[in-house]
C-alpha cells in the first residue's frame, strides 16, 4: 500500500547519497566526515521545509491547523515557528548524539556545540558532499513543489512532517553508524548504511503516509452533517 515508484527526480537524491561513499571508498575521504555530513543533511531537509513553508505562506496566508479534534486557521508563520522549535530539538537530539559518540567535538566544547555551530566542522570535502544534497533536494523537492503548484494547494501540516518519517531512519542509522566509528569500521559502515538509507527512502512512500495521516485528521475535525 505505502510502496512507491521511483521518478526521474528520484535519482538526483540517490546520487547525492553515493557521492560520500564514492570518496570514502575510492578518493581517500574520512568515514567520519561521510558521517558528518549526513547528521548535517537533517539541517538540510529542515532548511529545506522551511523554505517550501515561507512560500506556502506567501502564497496562501493561512491554513488549517488540527489540534485535538479542533480545527482552527493559522497564520503561516505559526507552522514555521512550531516546525522551527519541535524539529530543531528533534536535530538538536541527533547532532549531540552523534557529536560525541563519534568524538568528532572539539576539546572543552559543549555537548550541543556541533549543532549550534556547525559550520567550524566544515572540511572541503564536507562542502563538496553538502554540495551535493542542496541540489539533490532542490531538484528533487523543491523545484517540484513550485513547478507543480503544491505551494498552492499542499497542506502546510503536510509539508511540515514531510521531513520526519526519513528523518527517524537517517538519525538511528547515523547515531548507530557512529558506534561504528569508534571501532573502527567506520569504511564499511557507511556502504551498508548509504545502501539501507536509499532502498527505505526510495521504497516507503512516506508522503503517502502522511496525506493518509492528514486525510484522517481533516475527516476527524470536520463538522458533523
């Protein structure tokens, strides 16, 4: 039921996910920084709703909001807020996890200093992986969201748990892969890792899911005739 067919956009993502294992294998990267940067792809995908959300509110203003069987209309700028502080302490949870697990914090900093300050643990090689995930995303989630007119139509609910059902795959794999780092297996971890992240991402129709979950929600908080 929640299977789904891969498109033409599918395959931009799926190389943005070989690219780190190509390095690590065959260019002499450190599995730890092929690690680094897929913690760094859950500040991507949020980025990334955020945006497709401040269009959303461009575009329409307001949408509705279902909360305990009550239906109410908010302001764009409520999803992007509450999206913002739920997801941020959903990365932030991660990020600290993997930071030190992997010991990849500098010396004397805090457990949430790889999240507040992600940027310093930057390497050109990290640029060149993070490179490749904005455009995968934008080819494959955003510039399909403006060319199909979702930004009109799409519930901002919706887009706002997009992100979450991958989300919880990548960070239980990334904070597991990082157990791995610390024994050493790093090189292998990531192939094995990259491979089950592609066929989930590629083979649960999440989305569907979530309009299910959505479609269920409206039909709950509807008036009854």
């Amino acid at each position: 039921m929640y299977r789904r067919k891969l498109d033409q956009t599918d395959i931009f993502l799926i190389i943005a996910n070989l690219f780190p294992v190509f390095g690590v294998w065959f260019l002499g990267w450190n599995a730890t920084e092929a690690f680094t940067v897929y913690a760094m792809e859950t500040l991507i995908v949020g980025m990334m709703t955020i945006l497709k959300m401040f269009v959303a509110t461009l575009a329409r203003g307001r949408d509705e909001w279902y909360n305990h069987e009550t239906t109410t209309m908010k302001s764009g700028f409520f999803f992007i807020v509450f999206f913002t502080l739920h997801y941020g302490i959903f990365a932030l949870v991660q990020t600290s996890i993997f930071s030190q697990t992997a010991g990849i914090t500098q010396k004397g900093k805090g457990m949430t200093h790889f999240f507040f300050h992600w940027y310093e643990y930057i390497t050109p090689e990290i640029s060149y992986m993070l490179l490749a995930f904005l455009i995968g995303y934008i080819a494959k989630s955003f510039i399909p969201f403006l060319l199909s007119g979702d930004f009109r139509r799409q519930p901002m609910m919706l887009i706002m748990f997009q992100p979450y059902g991958r989300i919880f795959i990548q960070q239980f794999t990334v904070i597991l892969g990082s157990m791995f780092l610390s024994l050493g297996l790093g090189k292998v971890f990531v192939l094995v890792f990259v491979l089950a992240k592609i066929v989930f991402e590629n083979v649960i129709d999440f989305d569907k899911v979530l309009r299910v979950s959505t479609e269920e929600m409206k039909k709950k908080n509807s008036p009854q005739q």
